[in-house]
C-alpha cells in the first residue's frame, strides 16, 4: 500500500452554483468536503494533528469559515472523518491482500509486510496515522481515541481470523504479537531504515507464527 497522497493546493473556489454545474464532469470541481479533507489528511499526517489550526486547513482547501463549519462543526469531526477515510483506505488495501493469498500464510504475510515496507520508503513517510493520532489524544473516552481503538482493534481480528483458518493455536494471542511488530515496524521505517521494514517485518512475523504454530 502507499499513503493516500491529498491533492494539490487548491486555489480558493466560490461554492459550486447551477451555472458552475453546466459542462463537462471533467470541469467540476472537487466536492468541498473532499477537498477540507484532502487539505486536512495531508496537513495533519504531516505536522501532527494538534499543531494544524482549523485556519491553515481553511486557507489550504481555499474555502470560508463558514464553509469549513457547515461540514464539520469542530476540529475534532474533521480529525475523526480524516481518521475514518484513512481507515477504510487501509482495510480496503488488506482485504485484497488476503484475498489473494487465501490459505497461504506466509504468502499473505510477505505481501503485507512488503506493503508496509513500499509505504515506509514513501517519501514524507510520518509512520502510521493511528499511533500518531493515540498519542496525541490520550483519553479513551474522546471520538479520535474511539476510532483509532475500533481501527486496531479492527487489525487484531483480522489476523486473528486469518490465523484461524490455517489452525494457529491461541489465535489472538499469536495476531495481538503481529500487531505490535506491525507497530514496531511503522516506527522503524520513520526513525530508521526504511528499505529494511518489509523483509525485516516478514521474517519476525514467520518467526512468531512459526514458533506459535
């Protein structure tokens, strides 16, 4: 998988009107509500998500406060779509993974972590949006937090299920390790070599399925 790339700058548009509809879908603009979320993914992935002002998003889609708070009445609704769109993006990219390697753990195993591996060597690479977004909101309780959980826990099930299949004991045991080497992986293609994270990821998690199963 790569990271989801925004688009570029914008410059500022007035809201669509009948007139601005006529001709080709070609020439339509991009949703406005795609494009806060395009301005807000690239910005907060960048810079962090708390170090990014409501302004910096308004100015970098080229819309209006009062555009930017009909779509979403907080920061905090903005950070939550941001997180949500980049979960579903990431989902998506397993689901097809597993799907190709039905029944083929290591197959499926070498594949995703040579996604990740491919995603660290991206340029602008901040490690992984989720443990970035924990970090900065430490509560369980708020939105960011429950999507970031719900994501993770997403994650484990996932593996674990796939475990399942090819009768790993303990399976959750064995997908919660898998996760923690993914996190460990994330951090390592941002703080160190990332052309070593997808080889380095796959022998770790054959080592573990191995020694588990």
């Amino acid at each position: 998988m790569t990271q989801p790339v925004a688009h570029a700058p914008i410059e500022p548009l007035d809201e669509p009107t009948g007139a601005a509809l006529e001709g080709s879908l070609d020439a339509r603009p991009l949703p406005v509500r795609d494009r806060i979320l395009n301005a807000a993914t690239a910005l907060f992935y960048a810079e962090g998500i708390r170090a990014v002002s409501a302004d910096k998003i308004i100015q970098a889609a080229g819309i209006t406060k009062v555009t930017f708070y009909r779509y979403f009445p907080s920061k905090d609704d903005l950070v939550v779509a941001y997180l949500e769109n980049r979960a579903a993006w990431e989902r998506a990219g397993i689901s097809h993974v597993l799907a190709r390697a039905a029944n083929h753990p290591s197959i499926a195993l070498g594949l995703v972590a040579r996604a990740l591996g491919d995603e660290a060597c991206t340029p602008g690479f901040r490690g992984c949006a989720f443990l970035n977004a924990g970090a900065e909101y430490p509560d369980p309780e708020h939105p960011v937090r429950v999507v970031v959980d719900e994501h993770r826990r997403w994650g484990i099930r996932t593996a674990r299920e796939a475990l399942e299949k090819i009768g790993v004991p303990d399976a959750e045991s064995v997908a919660e390790e898998l996760m923690m080497l993914r996190d460990g992986a994330m951090i390592s293609g941002y703080v160190s070599d990332p052309a070593t994270v997808g080889q380095n990821l796959f022998k770790a998690g054959r080592a573990v399925i191995q020694y588990r199963g």
